[in-house]
C-alpha cells in the first residue's frame, strides 16, 4: 500500500501548490484594488 500514500501526498502537494498560487494571485488583486482605492479617494 505504500504507492497509494505516496500518490495521496502527491496529489495533496500539488493542491497545496495551487492554492499558493491562488492566494499569489489574490494578493495582487488586494494590492490593484488598495491603488485604485487610494486613487479614487485623492480624485473626491
């Protein structure tokens, strides 16, 4: 049985290297959104 944990720890690793990506990406987001906020609030 060791060849299905290791493909389940695989699998769980590739996961987890795509939610890190997401977050990445959700912090990007975060930081655009904080500009155009600091820049709408300078234009009122």
């Amino acid at each position: 049985m060791p060849g299905l944990l290791d493909r389940l720890l695989g699998v769980l690793l590739a996961d987890l290297e795509v939610v890190q990506e997401l977050l990445a990406d959700l912090e990007v987001v975060q930081v655009q959104l904080a500009e155009q906020v600091r820049v709408r609030a300078r234009t009122m």
